[in-house]
C-alpha cells in the first residue's frame, strides 16, 4: 500500500517530549541540507512504485532518506541503521519529529525498496543532489558548460577468483544443495577438495605449476563425478519437487559451467555468487585486472563554489570500449542537468568516439594538436580532474567495492555512490559558508537569473 505523507510539524505538542526542531542545532549542515531538498517532488516519483492496497508502506522520506545517508557516511545498510537510532540530526534529515528509541523498520527493508523501484528511479536521487547543490549556491548552471568524463571499474565484493577456489566453492554448493533435498550422495568430496585447494594455493606460492596443476585437474575431476552422482540420484527419486528440481538444475548448470571453463574462454565464470562479475584489464601495476564492471563519471572541468560534482554516473556491463560509452554519458548528463555540456575533455581512450545527437559539443582529447589553440591547452590540462573525484567516490562512498546483488545491484549502487559524493559536497561547503550568508546569496542568485535552473 502507498505510504501515508508523514508531515515534520503536526502542529502539536507533546506534554512529556519535545520536538527535536526545539532541541537541535538549526545550523547545523544537516539540517540545512535537509531544508534545500525537495522532499515532496521525491515522494510524489517514488508514490507510484508502491499498491493500493496491503499494509500501508514506511515514509518515502525515511526510507530515500537512509540511502541518502548511508552513502554520505560510507556505510552498509546495518551500521546506517544503528546510527539513525542514536543520532537526532539523522533522524530530523528523515523526517522525525520527534527522538524515536525504536527504529521503524527492518533493514532488509532498504533492499526490498531498492528492488521496487529500481535503477531508473534512483536516477532522480542523483538529480535532486544537483539541484539542491544549486537551490544552496554551490553549482552554477554555468559550471556544467564545460565536463570531464572518464569511466572506472566498481568491483564487486567477491572473493578473488582462483580456479581451485571455483571448483571447491562448486564442490561445497552442489553437495549442500544435495544434503537440503534430502538425496544421498555416493561421496561429498568436500574434505579432499579442501585438502586439494590448499595444496594448490602451497604450490602456486612455491612457483610448483605441476604440482598446482595436478591438484587442479584433482579437483574438477571430482566435481564432474559429483554432478554425474547427483544426475543418477535425481533420475531415481521421481517424487522431488518441483522447486527442489528446477534449484537443482540452476545449480548443476553452474556448477558444469565452472567444470568445463578454461581460462580465455568467453563467458568465463569469476565468481559463484555473482555471475555477472566481469575481469577488465586497467594496465595498472598494482592491480592489472580488476574485477567488477565498468562506471561512466562525468564532473565540471572547472571548479563551482561548492567544487567539483559528479554530473553524471552509470554501471556499463559488457566491458565495452570507452569511446562507445561517450553518448550515452553526454545523454546522462542532458538529462541530468538540463542541457548539453559545450565543451567535453576526455583522455585517449576516447579515440574514434563518433559522437552523434550533441551538435553543439566539442570533444577534446588529450594530446590532440589539430583545432586547439592556447586557451584550450589550458583547460584541456585539467581533464584530469576527474581522477581524485573518482578516488574519492572509492575511498570515501561505496564506489570502491559493491556489495549490492545484481547487474541491477551494480547500477543501483553507481548512482547511489555518485549522489552521496555531490551530498559530501555540498556538506562541506553548508560548513564553509555562514548560513545568513549562504540565504542572502541564493536570493541574490535568483534576482540575477531568474530562469536559470537545473533540470528539475
């Protein structure tokens, strides 16, 4: 059921309690943050997503209201959790009006929302963070004329992919699923395997392949014979049901998978559990492969009040070439601010963009000669700016490891990730800037430029 608008001030008071408006630092960034976002514009978005009919849903404001904070702090959806029953000014962001010692839900109600509405919805989230960065004075529209857009790799929180690990983590499934329907295997092969695996691991770090090798071929060996046991005692236990039958043969299916694959080959699995994770080479010396898929970030070449914000971010599946990705980020960003960016810097990976649908875009490569005078030499210096923006979505939000489940997991958390950052942004600058003055120039802002607003 749609949930019931749960207004901050009733217009009652409560003999024993007080409001938190009463007992709260007002200047405090987080109040002031939540003052410049426009919180009946993201529940009238998200109203849709939910019946008519059923047990009336959480607040739309608490639930976006937790996302928002779990990604400003850089924490999981049980730590946000914890801190929002200890912490008043959380609790005021969401949409309390009073301390609540309880908290409301239960956390798998953050992924079950996440799974309502889906990616495309969260893409407002980014967007009202850009606009409420202008509605503060710390993004300009004028700002966003000139971008940088670079892609990275989101990893995903797997385990790294090792063909012994494979094949054991295999073993240890296929007969766990077994033990669960009931059927009575000829051998598990789960105490040898693991004695298999860490052989492998002993000889590989001794530089003994052959030795690493044969405990390989050991172990696939074993996990064809547990599948061909599992396929005879399936075949004589006609009364399995339904469900059980159609688990089993997912599970079977991966695990044949993970038998017959060898390195090299295309749709090679890395991980058991997350079967979309994809191996994309860098050419970093710390790290040549990472594991996950591929982000497009997009940020203002030149710096606003606020800083540098991410304009634009989405999780690419496939591994594809950087300068295939190009439109469809110039698209993101259209859509995301309003208008098209007049002025694109881009590193050589983007060499043969052909870039279609922006006529009144420029794409400047670093290192190109041919069409650049002084001035673009200039500015063309700073494209690498959007590096420590990406460093810092890592390091500070959960950009760096993805622990959401999915192809839709990867998306969700991109866009997630991206706004908490513009969030961090804009906190630190409500902290800069006295809040009589950061009034005094919105004001000044909107008397200047009446009709200059991001896309709302």
């Amino acid at each position: 059921m749609k949930p019931r608008p749960k207004p901050q001030d009733s217009g009652t008071q409560e003999l024993f309690r007080a409001k938190l408006r009463n007992i709260l630092n007002l200047q405090h960034e987080l109040v002031r943050l939540g003052e410049l976002i426009d919180w009946e514009r993201l529940e009238g978005h998200f109203a849709p997503y939910y019946r008519e009919a059923g047990r009336p849903g959480l607040p739309i404001r608490l639930v976006v209201g937790l996302h928002l904070l779990k990604h400003i702090e850089g924490l999981s959806d049980e730590a946000v959790c914890e801190r929002w029953e200890r912490d008043p000014y959380m609790q005021y962001f969401c949409g309390e009006e009073y301390f609540q010692h309880a908290f409301p839900l239960e956390r798998s109600g953050m992924t079950h929302f996440r799974k309502r509405v889906g990616d495309e919805a969260l893409e407002t989230l980014l967007q009202e963070t850009l606009a409420a960065a202008y509605r503060g004075g710390a993004l300009s529209l004028r700002a966003t004329e000139a971008v940088a857009v670079d892609t990275t790799v989101q990893e995903k929180a797997i385990a790294h992919p090792t063909e012994h690990g494979l094949l054991l983590t295999a073993i240890e499934q296929l007969g766990r699923q077994a033990r669960k329907a009931g059927l009575r295997l000829r051998q598990s092969y789960v105490r040898v395997a693991r004695r298999a695996a860490m052989k492998t691991g002993r000889y590989l770090h001794a530089q003994q392949k052959r030795r690493a090798k044969r405990q390989v071929k050991f172990l696939r060996v074993r996990l064809r014979r547990l599948i061909r046991d599992v396929r005879r005692k399936m075949a004589a236990l006609p009364a399995l049901a339904e469900s059980s039958v159609e688990r089993f043969e997912h599970t079977l299916g991966r695990a044949w998978h993970i038998a017959q694959q060898q390195r090299g080959d295309k749709g090679y699995l890395y991980s058991w559990h997350a079967p979309e994770t994809e191996c994309i080479s860098k050419g970093k010396t710390r790290a040549p492969y990472e594991f996950g898929c591929k982000v497009s970030i997009a940020t203002n070449l030149h710096s606003a009040k606020g800083g540098h914000f991410i304009l634009q971010a989405r999780a690419l599946h496939g591994n594809p070439y950087d300068g295939h990705t190009l439109k469809r980020a110039l698209d993101d960003v259209r859509d995301l601010v309003g208008r098209s960016p007049l002025r694109v810097a881009v590193d050589q990976g983007y060499k043969g963009h052909r870039l279609t649908g922006h006529p009144h875009t420029a794409v400047y490569i670093t290192g190109q000669r041919r069409g650049v005078t002084d001035k673009i030499k200039r500015w063309l210096k700073r494209r690498a700016v959007v590096e420590p923006i990406i460093g810092h979505a890592k390091n500070d939000g959960l950009l760096g490891r993805n622990w959401l489940k999915g192809r839709a997991g990867d998306r969700c958390n991109a866009l997630l990730a991206a706004a908490g950052f513009n969030l961090r942004q804009l906190l630190r600058f409500l902290r800069s800037v006295p809040y009589f003055l950061r009034d005094s120039f919105c004001a000044l802002l909107a008397a200047i430029h009446p009709s200059t607003t991001l896309a709302a």
